[in-house]
C-alpha cells in the first residue's frame, strides 16, 4: 500500500527509482540538489570523471526520439565511469511485435543497472519500474505528457543556485502548461521545496482554471503574471503537438504571451529566466530575452549534467 | 588443407575465430563453456568489469539490423574493458558502392582487434575471416540461414548449467527448423558435447527428412518430438521470413506445435523450456509456458552475455 | 585582427583548433606530423590506450553523415581515453527548428572539450569555433568543398613516411580537384611542407586553369601531371556530386584519366599511390593498381588514425 504510494521508494524511504517530482518527500529533493552540487565541480575539472557507477550498465531506452536529452544522460552516466548502451528501440524487438515488458525483461536479464526511459505515453516509466528486476533502477526521462523529473530537479537546483533558496521566491511558468510534463514536474518539485508562490501564465486554451488544484495560481494575462516574479520559466511552445486549434498561430501567441525585453520589466529587476530549451526564437521568448544577462537557460543546461549525475548515483546506491 | 577445413583455428588448434559450431572440436567447446562460467560470477557482482581487452578495439558490423544482439555483444565487449564501436553499416560506404572487402580492408587498418558479423547472407563471416588482417579475429553473430553460433554456446552453455551435462540429454528443438541458423547451431554443438539424442520437430514443410542426416532425429508430431524429453527448445516462427506458403497460418502452427502447459507434461516433469528470442507469446509457445517455472528464457539471456565475453577473451588471446 | 587571420591559433600562436591546413604555419603541421609519429606506435601495442584525454568530452557532430571518417575519430578519441558522444544530428534538435549556433551553445553548455564537425556547408566548422565556448575546441572532418584538414596532414603523414621528408618531392593530385576538399587540404599543407612541386590533374572542367593561383602546377593530361611524380594522390569520383555535365560519364573519365598500372609507369618507379577513399575500382582506379605494392591506401587510414590522435591531443592542450 505504502510501496503503491510511493512507487519511487524504498521500505527505508530511500530513492530507488525517479519517475516523478510528485509526491517526493522534501528530504529527498534537498538530497538530490545537494548532491548535484558536488557533481558541478566535477564538470568543471580537469578530469570530469569519479568512478561511482563503474563496472555499472546504464542503458537508454528512448522510446521516443530525443537526442539531446539522450546526450544529457549519456554524458552524465560516462562521467559517473558507468557504461552506457544506446537502444535504438524504435528499430529494435519492440518492431518484431515483442511486448514492452519482455523487451524489459530481456535487458534487465542482461545485468542492467539503470534504465534511463523516454516514452510517448504517460506511465510507461511506472510501468516497466513496477516489472522490473530489483537490481534495476528506472529514471524517467520524459514520459508523454506526464512527467519529466530530472528537468524539473534541474529547473530546482538552478533557481536554487541564483536565487539562495525557495521560501521567498514567486516562479511564473508561462505557456503551454496544458501539455508541458516539464510544468507539471517544475510544480510539483517547486511547491514541495516551499516556493511561496507557483504561477501558471497563458491563454484559457492552454491553461485551464482547474489547474489551481495543483496548488498553483492560474494567470490568464502574461502582465498579471509576471508582475513580481523572481523566476520566469518559458515553455517551448511545441507546434509538433498543435494539430488541433488551441491557438490562432505562433505570431498570435508571441503577441499575447511571448517574453519581450519591455515586459521581462514586469518581473522584478533581478528576475531570471529560463527555458527547458530548444527555444523558438521569436515564437515565445524574443532574442534580446534569450541572450541577456538574467537569461539562465544555458547554466539549465550545465546544471543538467550534474543533476542527472546526482539522480543515476543517488538510485544506484539504494537496494529495492 | 586443414586451414580449409577448420577456418577458425590456428595451427595449434586454437580459436581465432568463431564462425560455426560445426566442426568445433568437443575440447574447445568446453573451454569456452568453462571459461563462460567465470563471467558468469563477474556479472553478479558489484563491478561488473574486467581489464582482459583492455585497448582492444571491438568493431560491431551489423550488416543486418538486430539490436538485441548487438547489444549483448556490446555490453560483453565493455565488461571485457574493449572499446567498442558501432558501425551504421546500411548507411555507411557500403551504400557509396564499396565492396565489402573493401570495407573490411579499411576497418582492419584502424587497427581492429574483433569484428562481430552480423549478415543476411550465409557465409559472409567466413568470406572476411579469409580476408581478414592476422591481428582481426571474426565472431559471426548470425550469417543468413547458416549460423549463430554464440546463440548455439550459450543454448548449450543453458542446458549444461540446469542439467549438470549431456550425456544422458535428450534435446528437442522445436519449430521452424529449416530457416533456423539457431538450430543448426545448437545441433552442431549439442551433437559434439555427447547429447544422447537431438530431436527437430516440426511440420515436414519446415523440418524435411533429410535432416536425419545431420545426426537428429526427425519427428513430425510434438508429442513424439517431446515424448521424455530433457530440454525443449522452441524456435521463433519468423513471419517475416515465410512469404511462402509453408504454412497455412500462425494460428494453425500453435495448434499443432505450440507448446501449452499440457503438452508440456510430455516431456519429463524436470523438463527446461528454451527460447532464442523474443518470442511470439501464444504463436509458437504459450505465455503460462514462457513465465512458468520450467523456464529458463531469461536465464539463457544473463548466459549469454557470459559466453559472448567468454569468446571475445579467448579469440581475442590466440595468434592467428 | 591577427586573430581573424588565424582563427585557428592562440595569442602565443598554439593549435587551438583545426579548420584547415590552409594557413597554418610549417611548424604546427611538423608538431602535428611528429605527435602522430608516437601514436602509431601507440596503434601496434597489446593495449592501443593513453590516458592524455581521460576525464574529457568529445562530440562527434556530423551534420553530414559519414560512417567511415566519425569511426576514425570516434577511435582516435577512445584511445586517447576521451569520452566519445556521437550525436545523430540529421534526428537531432536541428530538426526542430533550433538554430545551428544555439545547439553549439548547448552542447558547449554540457562542459564539451572537442566538437568534431562535418557539415555540407563550406565554413560551417569556422562559424562554430567563432562561437564557441573558450574550453571548447573544433576539428573540422569535412566542410563542403572547402576543406578536410586532417585528410590532407594524413596524407602529408604518409608521404613523409615513405619518401623521407618533403623537399625534393613532386606530387600529382589526379581527378575532380574542383569539388574536393581532399585536393585543397592536401596542397595547401604540401605546398607549406616544402613539396618541391605539387600537381593538379585532370579535365579542364575540374581542374580550371585558374587553380595555378594556388602554388600549384595544372595538367590536363595525365601523362603530363604522372611523368616522374614521386607521389600519386588519386582522388574519388563522387558520382553523387556531379549532377550536372561535368563529365561525360566515369568509364569516359576512367579512359583519360583512370590509373592503369602501364600509366602508372610514367610516375618514377618508386612512387606511391594513395587515395583517401572509398575507391571506386574500375572508376578512377585500377583493381591492379589498387592492390599493388605501391599502393599505400591501407597504410593511409592507419596513419589517419594517429594523425587524428595528435590533433586532438594538442588542441586539447592548448587554451584559447
């Protein structure tokens, strides 16, 4: 019952798995940053490799294709010394008709430490955590619109880095909230490390009233919710994903909710900003935005490293 | 002359390639399965690395696609410390019209140490050992129809774990006999390691009389292929091969070869069920067979990183 | 201003990447062509390994695919002990609309040491190093037609290994010197090694009579560009760049300028054949020409793989 709560843990309360922001204890994401700290130093040495995970298999399975993402944790696992396996699942068994659970199996059966997986439906991650092996770890690396945790911890520690800690902080998360599993793992890993306030920001479309539930505040003008800010998270505004008519067009959506230099101004004076990148250039943050000075986004990209470094060790220290 | 007709030995009668199990004398058969049974210990432990190639060079030449495979091989490789390099083959110069001579010429300049061969044509691997460089040692992982012989290793390697040997063995290798280089590996190699008798059985279609002349008995109903039985292997029923009309239908195979759990009860109640992978649950073996207890497809998977080691190890320390 | 000519060395005039051997001082080619000398060495040992880049991050980036020239990187960096990504960049977040410059950004951003870049456009690895992170460094494998440096200072390496030195040397490059990047990286480090005269050969529709600015000597007739050549440089007919009508057809081309052993008797009798591949045998060269004991094709992607090593090494060691 316990274990059907808290999928991510263990008996002694201790991470084995990372699936979700959702639910995690406070503990265990102050852990992770902490972690992830010692981690930053190691990539700015000489030799940015420590032998934690050596003689440890790391495979990723990316079910859905992302390369960079792919390369965050690729990067990250080589650095922690493991060996890291590439599955190009979409040409793989999967495609001679074997299901999602024995493909599972068969790599678990292969001594695979952790599995890093990507997967176009929600719960996929859940779901092969709970068949797996006990000496298998699962990280979620994106699952459809469901969660995207080490994005979320990343987003965490980098607000954390800039901004000394969480108590006092308002964050604006603006976009396509609706389909973002970054803004659902921002908010849940944000308001359990105690961010005094979390703001979704866009048009009714793609920020419905009922996401106040999450504990949020819904902003349906960008003016509303900037004002203030300490951190403002720009979503990619996913065209891909848009067949439907949620929005007029990418020019529209620029002209109500892109981030301008002139309404950044809205935000405090000391407001970062950030992207869980690639960004669209004009489409939802303005180039000034995205190469000034209270731009965060490339640190994002360098604190990645280290939290997904932080996260593979932390799971692979802890027994099922 | 005896260069012609033991390709992958040296004179001394060492292994410096693996192409087939034909012809492998029954001493180094068990030295590989020896050797294998030290790997074994090193995949269960905390470190799951040796240095015996390291600075090797492991090239994977897949010619045809299989990611399962490749990946065994892979990890084999970096828990054998070699570096390990995948090659694209099907876009590489292949496809600017080099022959594949050419190309092996060129790989073996890089200084390789191993090739693992996967190919669509029987007796490709055999065409590069001949070719090859001395200091390149060639491991076919799967030639067209002909062989696969790490699959046949490990297979034996499976049954002499959970049998304690083969003398008193009786094996039944059940299904599409005919397109199966799996079978015709583990004929091979179970014949030489003394099993008592070896069955294929099947539909004449698939398991044709003249087979008998391989050393096999041939048996055209399941219940006089299983009758006492040791060891079931059932093979894949590859669709995508059989655009043919062998068959009239999958559906109409596991009616008269699929193994249930009741057909299963004609074997010996110790029986072992095997499975080369990935299996079709419900078309050539039922899915209460494939999780029972009697099986031991998953197992066969763990050996077989163990035998892939084994085999890199040993051709990589023998001079041609 | 100084560094605008040399983009491609430090204030104290160090390799700090390599865009093309245009340039580049005799010195630096030397330094190169000596490091590589101890990494052949490195190549014929039990444990082909050095430490030099341990705990570094290289990036294979090849906008343009090529499996054979990323495989000689990806090598050369895993013997050095670098960590080696290959980034499929075709699938990559390029696809996505993201700019080139904001994917270097966020490559940069996960503490890269190497970007190797190939790329269809001339100046695309210049561009890159423009941009890039000071910890960064950029080896161009191949820019449109314009240049393929490590190709020419493997070529330089080889010749310097069979003939001597460079001084009394004459060198005929034969075949679409118009279109080839090989051609232009070749003379421009011949010409600065001190070759005593370096050729271009070919059909005035590839080798128009205005490539004499480059230092170079221009034949249209291959008796002319051979007679007592010390060194043959045939170069690929890529069929596949030549949509228009440059030529008639390849078996016209290989009429007039195909290498024949009886043609390759003008060069001097101890001349060597080289050839940066893949060879279209029958095409711009003989089978029995390519085969011969002059031919140091083999010997080519040998060296290439030092070659390879020693720029990595020193670009790695220099700070921008």
């Amino acid at each position: 019952m316990l274990h059907q709560r808290h999928p991510q843990l263990n008996r002694h309360g201790e991470l084995i798995h990372l699936l979700s922001t959702e639910g995690l204890p406070r503990d265990i994401l102050t852990h992770i940053l902490d972690t992830a700290s010692n981690f930053v130093s190691v990539n700015d040495r000489e030799v940015k490799k420590v032998p934690l995970l050596r003689g440890k298999s790391v495979f990723n399975l990316f079910f859905e294709n992302s390369t960079r993402t792919r390369t965050t944790f690729e990067i990250a696992a080589k650095r922690l010394s493991a060996d890291v396996i590439n599955l190009d699942i979409a040409r793989s068994s999967a495609s001679k008709g074997e299901s999602l659970l024995d493909t599972i199996a068969n790599l678990s059966a292969m001594a695979a430490d952790i599995f890093v997986v990507r997967h176009s439906e929600s719960g996929a991650p859940f779901l092969i955590a709970k068949h797996v092996a006990p000496h298998v770890h699962v990280i979620n690396a994106g699952d459809g619109r469901h969660a995207h945790p080490t994005q979320g911890l990343l987003d965490a520690y980098t607000i954390g880095h800039y901004k000394g800690g969480f108590s006092n902080l308002t964050v604006a998360i603006v976009g396509d909230v609706l389909h973002s599993r970054v803004a659902r793992s921002d908010i849940h890993a944000l308001t359990t490390l105690g961010c005094a306030e979390v703001r979704v920001v866009g048009p009714k479309t793609l920020v419905p009233a009922d996401m106040a539930a999450m504990g949020v505040r819904v902003c349906h003008t960008l003016q509303e919710g900037l004002r203030d800010a300490d951190v403002v998270i720009m979503l990619r505004l996913q065209n891909e994903r848009m067949s439907g008519a949620l929005l007029p067009s990418s020019q529209e959506f620029f002209k109500s909710f892109g981030l301008t230099p002139e309404r950044l101004q809205w935000a405090k004076p000391d407001a970062i900003v950030m992207h869980p990148g690639p960004i669209n250039r004009g489409v939802e943050i303005d180039s000034a935005v995205a190469d000034s000075r209270q731009s965060v986004i490339l640190p994002q990209v360098t604190f990645g490293i280290a939290v997904r470094m932080a996260v593979m060790s932390i799971v692979a220290g802890n027994e099922a």
